[in-house]
C-alpha cells in the first residue's frame, strides 16, 4: 500500500511537472510567428484571405484566454465591400484541466464590434458560397466511425455588432444591429438561456428565452423553444419543441402576438400605414410528411376577426396549398387601411396615367406564376364590411390547378343576393377569361344604412348581371376580344349630390357644369331609375341610350362608342327636363345636345357637339326673328319628342304609356289646322 502511493505521488509530481513544463514553454512561445500559417490554411479552406492585424495573445493560467485584435475576412471579388467579415476583437477563455484529458471547455467567447456583410449578386449567388476562383471548397471525408467530441461552451457574448444583408436581385438592404448579445449555459447539457437588445432596419428590438441546449444544437437533436420577441410595439411569443433543428423538421409550437397598432410592426418591412390595432393572434404551427400546418388559426384586429388553417405540401413537383378561413365579421378599413405611401403618391400617379394613351398593359400575363402553385382557398364572413356597404353571408370558394383558376363568389345585400363564377384558365396562352354574375335585389340603401351610413343613398335597389368572355396573352388582349353583357339596374332611391361620381375628379365637375350649368346644388338628388346596359363585341360596345340616369327633373341619356382595344371613347350624353322643370326659357335640351366626353380611356375630356352648337345657334336666332314663337314651338316639340322612360328604352323595352301618350298628341295634330300643330305633326312624323 504504501509503494501504490509512492507510485500515485510520483505520477502526481510528474504530471505537475509536465503541466508547470507547458505553461513555462508556452509563455515563452510567440505565437505570432504562426499568423501566416493560420492565414494560409484560411485560404486554401475558403479562397479568401484572412487578415490579422494585431498580435495573437496568450494568457496562460488555469483558465488559458487568447485575444486577437483586427480580425478579417475579405469578399468575394464581386461583392460591394472588400470585406465580408471585420472583428475589431476576438476573446476566449478556456479551462485547462479538461484539456489534458482531450475535451475542450470554453468558459466564454467575446466578440467586439463584429461587422458581417451578406450578399447576393445579380444572379442570386451569395458572398458565403466559399472556393477559388469561383469554385466550391470540397469537403473532406470524415470518419464517421466515432461520434466528434464537441467543445463546451458556457458563455458568448457580442457586443455592438452590425449584420448586413443586400439582396442583389430586388436591390433592398436589411441591416441588424447587436447592442448585446449574451447565450449562456451552465454546461453543454443545460439550457441555453438568450437576450438579445439591438435593432432590425432602425427599430429597436429585444429578444429573452431560452432555446434548447447547446449540445442538442450542435448535434441537430431535438431542443424545447420558449421565446420572448419585443419589436414596434408588438410582444410576440414562440413555445414548443422542434424535433429535427437543422433540417426544420419535427416542430410542434404555439405561436402568439399582441399590439396596439401594428402599423409600427409594418415599417419593419418599409411599409407606412394607418392606425391597424389592437391586434391578437394565436396558432399552432406543426409538420407532417412533406408538409407544415398552420392550425388553429385566430387573428383579431379591432372588431374584425379570422379563424381558421392554412397548410402547405411538398410532397409534389407543384407545391400545394390548402387555406380554410372564415369571419364572424370582417371590416377592410380595420384591415387594411389606406396607406400613408399611397396617398402621397395618388396624385402623380393620376398626372402619369392622364400622359399615357393606354391603360391595360400589353405585357405578356404572367401565367407561369399560376402554374408554380395548386392551392384550394375557402373563405366565409357572417358579416363582411367593403368600404362603406355592408355585406351579409360571403362566400368565396377558388381552386387553382395547372393554371386553371376557379373561383365561385357569393353574398348578401340588403335583402338581395350575388352570386356566380369568375374562371381564368392560364394554363396556356392566349388565356381565357369567363365571368359569369348576377345580382338580385341588392339594396344598396340598406347595406349602407346596416353600416350606420344614413347620409349616402336611400333605397336603389339594384339587379346586376355581368356576363363576360374574353381571350388573350395580356390585358390589352383580354379588353380587346371582350364579348357578353354588363347590366346595372338601379331602382328608385335618393344619392346624396356630393357622392355623384361617374368617371372621377375634376372631369366630373366639368361634365355636370357642361350638361345642366342652370342646376341648383341640392343635397340629394331624387333617383326614379339608373340603367347601364352594355353589350360588348370584340372589346368595342356600340350603344344607342342604352345609358339612362332619370331623377326628378332630368332624364339624361347617353348613346356612343366605347372601343377598349383602341381604349377611346365617343360618347354623347343628352339631358332633358322632365315635366315642369322643362320650361327653363333657352331650350335646355339644345344645349345638352352639345355634350360629348371623347378622347383615350386614360385622359377622357368634354367637348362640344358641332351640329347641337349649330342647332342651338338657329334656335336662338330664330327666337330673336320671331318675337319668342319658336322658343314655344322647340319647347313643345321638345315635351313630343322626348323619352319619358328611358331607363325602359335602355332595357330594351317599349313603354306603352309612352305609345298611348305619343298617339294621343299625333291624332289631335292630324286634326289641328293651327300651324304649330302642323309643325308638331311633321316633327313627330320625322321621328
């Protein structure tokens, strides 16, 4: 027993030896000598070269550190920036004794002001794709007989760090920025513990949790997530597991977030918009063969709200997707509001539309981005809320296979229904293009007054039909071989005057000067009907009064071309008074004759009617040369003449009391031998 401690001693004392040996030879070494040889296997690992300024330090103790100051890696030859990697300071502290039985313990690593550059070309190609000359580093054989011994990390901490990333292809710029970063762990086995406080594209953001093991991340085993984000406002949270780390496979996590007014998260994607909040949300996200699942699905912003899944396959060459979405109430201005962005830049965008003549692009429709995803898409709302109408029961239902598009729509409006189909097979070109709805009973006034609107319109209850076929390999294609029906029928209701918009901006103002410039401003304008009833051949819809607006003292009819292959217009728009408003002194339905709107879709103006000016002119010298008699007898020819339905003319109907009232005049003018009834009888036989 005794010589067994005399032998255990001595190998004490050598080993003690030894170590004092090592330390005293390693203290003495200059380490710097070695910096060309750690720069030459740099290069040949990854065809870049690796730069160190400052002196390699050794600090030799039980707990050994090594410093190295000036650290960096250049880009690639492309890149924007001739490094890829700058480190103004690199430290770590190791423990000794487990180095003598072959396991490397890190105490703590230490990164001062890192800068990391990450890029793409032109191409796509990234500055992390490592080799000479452009080409690949090859990978070693690795023995894969023994599992590798993984060092032990308890401690890293970055401190004012800078990540870029320059996407070369849509040429945008994301930056982070690292006021500090500490990941710890008490051993390789324990929890990694997380906080991070820095900033994403200028917007302060912190993150605390822990995120499995570092030994679990090294080795890709499966690790337990419970994170914390903090970012604009908004606290996000992440819990669960993920069974397969590296390969993004096996996750079970529930997912949540909560804010005020999300609108600050949203210009962490450049984006600037109203007030949007306050928002919730909770799901679960989960994987199967191929496939990621996102249940559970609850959104809710202000009073609107979406419930549902959203599942993704890639078990084929086509990517699937499955989306099943309903709505107890759903308001697109809590939604989505207007953005700040697109208000700013309404108006020039208006300027560059009125200086092009063509509207529809001639570019070939990107149908290959139809064929890239199958997707079956299935939305319902209870109540569903479109700008200021109010619907009831909406119903959309597409399914998108090889580039064929269907999609069944439906929903309730005050009291009446919407319903039909929209197809677009883009599985080749020229494309075909199929709409088939129909309205019943849609009571304007009603949705509006549902929304609490009472100021807008009153009553107009409206059949629509809209029956459309169209083919070809762009949108200017597509307008020019348009062939079917467009209804609008608007039944009897009052709109308030303001909101009278037909064609937008200062073009209205111009037109309701041009038509009637004798009309008071009233707040409502009585409606007894509205009809617009196009038929379109090959993208050109040639009307005779199949437009007709009637109120309480105007009829107006239109009548003329609209041509979207050559996207013009020549339209004529006739108002005449109705029963006591018709006596105004100048004939005021001379005057109207004048009107025309003509010009590009894109920059339409009113003009002036040559042979209605020349009309109006006789009218009025002829007024002069006989004391007022023909201001009577065009008055009167005019009351004859006029359509008192014309909302039934642009239906294509025959009023009858139109008839009777027509025969009745013409009869006691065939029986008349006063002059101004001869004159009547001649105009009402020409007509």
């Amino acid at each position: 027993m005794r010589r067994m401690k005399l032998i255990i001693g001595g190998v004490v004392v050598v080993i003690a030896g030894l170590v004092v040996a090592g330390v005293a030879i390693l203290s003495s070494m200059d380490f710097n000598q070695y910096k060309g040889e750690i720069a030459a296997q740099a290069k040949a690992a990854t065809g870049r070269d690796l730069v160190i300024e400052g002196d390699l330090d050794l600090n030799i103790s039980l707990s050994p550190k090594v410093r190295v100051d000036g650290v960096s890696l250049t880009n690639a030859k492309w890149g924007s920036s001739p490094y890829m990697v700058k480190v103004d300071s690199f430290a770590a502290e190791m423990q000794l004794l487990p180095l003598l039985f072959g396991e490397i313990h890190i105490s703590e690593i230490i990164l001062i002001k890192p800068e990391i550059l990450l890029e793409t070309d032109k191409n796509g190609k990234g500055n992390w794709v490592m080799g000479t000359d452009g080409a690949p580093v090859k990978e070693e054989a690795v023995d894969n007989a023994g599992s590798p011994t993984l060092p032990a990390v308890n401690a890293i901490r970055i401190e004012k760090a800078k990540f870029i990333y320059k996407d070369g292809q849509k040429g945008e710029q994301t930056s982070v920025v690292i006021d500090q970063m500490i990941a710890t762990a008490d051993d390789i086995g324990d929890p990694l513990n997380l906080t991070f406080k820095g900033a994403f594209n200028d917007h302060i953001v912190s993150l605390t949790g822990v995120l499995g093991t570092p030994e679990a991340l090294m080795l890709g085993e499966a690790i337990d997530v419970d994170l914390t984000l903090e970012a604009a406002g908004t606290t996000a949270k992440v819990t669960g597991n993920i069974n397969e780390p590296m390969s993004g496979k096996g996750l079970n996590l529930a997912l949540s977030a909560k804010s005020e007014n999300i609108a600050k998260l949203a210009e962490l994607g450049g984006a600037k918009v109203g007030k949007v909040g306050p928002f919730e949300m909770t799901g679960t996200v989960s994987d199967g063969q191929d496939s990621y699942k996102l249940a559970g699905l609850n959104i809710k912003i202000g009073q609107s709200d979406v419930s549902g899944d959203v599942m993704v396959s890639l078990a084929n060459k086509t990517p699937y997707i499955k989306i099943d979405l309903a709505s107890n109430r759903l308001s697109l201005k809590e939604v989505l509001p207007q953005s700040e962005e697109t208000e700013a830049s309404a108006e020039p965008v208006k300027e560059e539309a009125k200086k092009s003549d063509k509207i529809f692009p001639s570019d070939p429709l990107p149908v290959d981005g139809l064929k890239a995803v199958n997707a079956d898409i299935s939305y319902k709302a209870k109540d569903f809320i479109l700008g200021d109408f109010a619907l009831t029961n909406v119903s959309d239902v597409i399914s998108l296979k090889g580039g064929k598009m269907t999609g069944k729509h439906g929903f309730g409006m005050g009291d009446g229904n919407f319903n039909g189909h929209i197809n677009f097979d883009g599985s080749r070109l020229p494309a075909k293009l199929d709409i088939n709805l129909v309205g019943k009973d849609l009571g304007l006034g009603k949705s509006l007054k549902d929304n609490g609107i009472t100021d807008l319109i009153d009553g107009a209850k409206t059949q629509s039909v809209i029956k459309l076929k169209a083919s070809g390999k762009s949108v200017a294609e597509l307008m020019a071989s348009l062939n079917g029906q467009t209804l609008l029928n608007v039944g009897e209701g009052k709109i308030n005057s303001k909101y009278i918009n037909l064609a937008g901006g200062d073009l209205v103002s111009e037109l309701t000067g041009a038509l009637n410039p004798f009309a008071k401003k009233e707040k409502f304008t009585p409606l007894a009907c509205m009809v617009v009833n196009l038929n379109f051949e090959n993208g050109v819809a040639d009307y005779d009064k199949n437009i007709a607006v009637q109120t309480d003292k105007m009829n107006v009819t239109s009548s003329g071309v609209i041509n979207l292959a050559k996207e013009t217009l020549n339209i004529g728009i006739k108002p005449e008074p109705r029963g006591d408003a018709a006596d105004l002194g100048i004939n005021a339905g001379g005057l109207a004759g004048m009107v025309r709107l003509t010009g590009p879709l894109s920059s339409p103006g009113v003009g002036i009617d040559a042979m209605g000016t020349a009309k109006a002119a006789m009218g009025v010298g002829a007024a002069i040369a006989t004391g007022g008699v023909s201001l009577l007898i065009s008055g009167l020819a005019d009351k004859v003449m006029s359509d008192s339905s014309p909302c039934d003319t642009a239906l294509g109907k025959k009023s009858a009391a139109k008839e009777s009232s027509s025969g009745s005049t013409e009869k006691k003018q065939e029986k008349s031998s006063n002059p101004i009834g001869g004159l009547l009888n001649a105009l009402g036989g020409n007509n």
